[in-house]
C-alpha cells in the first residue's frame, strides 16, 4: 500500500497478512500495520556481536510496515548516559527464539533506546490516506524480566524503572503519551499520571527472575491510554501524560522507548543500578491482537481505571 504523508508517497510493507513471531499468531485483520516488529530481536538481523559487544543501539531492524524507509535503526537518547542495551543469547522469553535484549541500568542515568517513527505518519486517525480504514489506537507489546530486587526496600528508597514510554515529538516539544514498567526494588507495576507524570502504582507486582508480557494501548479518539499486565489491565485509563500542556496536538505516535531510569528523586534511587531483559518488543496499529505469554498460537485482544503517586515525575 502506499501512503501520502507531508507530501512524500511513503511505500508501506504489510499488505500481505504475515504471521506475527510471538507465539506464532496470524495477523488476521486487514489494515492493522506493525509498525515496529523486533521478531524477537532474533538472528540475522540482530547480531550479539555487533561492535563487539552487541550494543543494540546501531543494529537495523527487520524490515516490516513502518521500516521499508529510513528510519528503521535503533537508537538511543541524543545524550547517553552509562547504561548499555545488549543483544545477547543466554536470558530470553519462553515460547520461541533464542535471543533477547540485557540493559543493563548505570548509576544516575536516564537512558531510552527506540526505532523514530516521526515520518511515518501514525496514527491513521482520523483522516487517514485511503484505502486505509481509520485506526485511532496503537499497541506497545513486549515481554519483559526484571532481576532484583535492586535493592532493600526502606519506603524512601526505589528503583531504577524498567519499562516502555510512548512519545509524540511531531511538531511540538517532545511530548510523553504514556509508560508502563516496573520498580526494580519493590517490583510494583507503575504507569505515569496525566498532568504530573507521577509514577504511580497500578495494585500489581510481579515476581523478579520472572517473564511477564506488558502492553500500552494508545486510543487518540478519547487522548487516553491504558495498560495491561499478561493480558489483564491494571491502573487506570488515564488522559496522554503531557495532553494538558499540548491541548489539542498529540496527535501523533513518534517513537516507542525501551527505558531505563531512576524510579525516585533521593540519592539512593538515583544511583541505584538495575537489569531488566526485553524480548518480542512490538508496536503496532489497529487491533493490537498479540497472543498470551509464551502461548503458541493462542491470541487475545485488548480492550480500548487512581492508586497512590509515590516518586517524582521522569522527563527525557
């Protein structure tokens, strides 16, 4: 299909149902584009020794809806801190493949790594270019284990988070859509309140040493988003994080980030390293179908919800 965006015929892979790697479930509804399909970060496109050390930052991602033109290159924040994202083949998700992704969180740095999407043109909402139907949600899927606890938890004292942010960066200050990750101390299920950006609990903690899958749905009809934890949400359905400081103009999906970053403001946390592993990370639009955690060939749809805000607000 090809696709007209700021004046650029954009041509677009994904006519063709294929099947997704998770689990190995179809893609059986027309129009839906995965934007960002990692494949699990497996073998050929992603090398465990690329630079040597397999940093994931450089590597290309496969080609998919979204990826026929440049950008399709995971990058990281324009200033990097010490933390490193590696491709390795020891830790994955169960259910198929042989690779995942280790960051590997440094003391008092705030890293993102993610493929930009600015120029693609999501979400098709609500005018979108036809033949394409109007798709105003888009999903961030991915299965991810968080080691720890990083360290004793005092109730003054968290992190660092691990988890996944969603920005619009389009013609605006870079603007946060919503989060969803998990405190490497406590192992509480947080997700970002609108307005404050306060990392607020959800009511779920999950086990460390432990594969769970995680999704953000983003409906830009209502300019709220949701979270789900292994197919169940937790927290509220909540208002874009910045929407009220840019009424009117999220209206774009830019980019979705692997993050790794302080879960609190006090000296402990901020230098308080962490490992999370990342598998099957995923952003598409459409129906946001993805199967059950290591589940071959069963598939769910999630569904387009205020516990206590206990840290301060992370910005990139």
């Amino acid at each position: 299909m090809t696709r007209t965006q700021f004046g650029t015929p954009l041509l677009m892979a994904g006519v063709l149902q294929i099947a997704l790697t998770f689990g190995g479930a179809a893609n059986v509804f027309a129009g839906d584009d995965d934007i960002v399909n990692t494949f699990g970060f497996e073998p050929p496109a992603f090398s465990t020794t690329f630079l040597t050390t397999g940093q994931l930052e450089g590597q290309v991602n496969p080609i998919g809806s979204g990826q026929v033109i440049s950008p399709g290159q995971w990058l990281r924040t324009k200033t990097p801190g010490t933390s490193t994202a590696t491709v390795e083949n020891t830790v994955f998700a169960p259910g198929g493949g042989t690779q995942a992704v280790r960051v590997d969180r440094a003391a008092n740095s705030f890293d993102r790594w993610a493929v930009p999407v600015d120029a693609l043109g999501y979400p098709d909402y609500p005018n979108p270019t036809p033949p394409e139907p109007a798709q105003p949600c888009i999903c961030i899927t991915w299965d991810m284990r968080v080691q720890g606890p990083a360290g004793a938890n005092n109730g003054s004292q968290f992190g660092p988070f691990f988890g996944v942010e969603a920005y619009d960066d389009a013609g605006n200050p870079v603007a946060l859509l919503g989060s969803l990750g998990v405190d490497a101390t406590t192992g509480d299920v947080l997700y970002q309140a609108a307005g404050t950006g306060n990392l607020t609990e959800t009511g779920s903690v999950i086990s460390f040493g432990q594969w769970n899958r995680f999704q953000i749905k983003l409906d830009y009809s209502t300019h709220k988003y949701s979270t789900f934890l292994n197919g169940t949400m937790v927290g509220a359905i909540t208002t874009f994080v910045d929407d009220a400081a840019n009424p009117g103009q999220l209206n774009e999906f830019s980019d979705g980030d692997i993050a790794a970053l302080a879960a609190a403001g006090d000296p402990i946390s901020l230098a308080r390293p962490g490992t999370a592993y990342y598998d099957n990370f995923l952003i598409r639009e459409g129906s946001c179908v993805v199967p059950e955690p290591a589940t071959i060939g069963l598939a769910i749809v999630s569904l387009c919800g205020i516990v206590s805000c206990r840290r301060f607000r992370i910005r990139r």
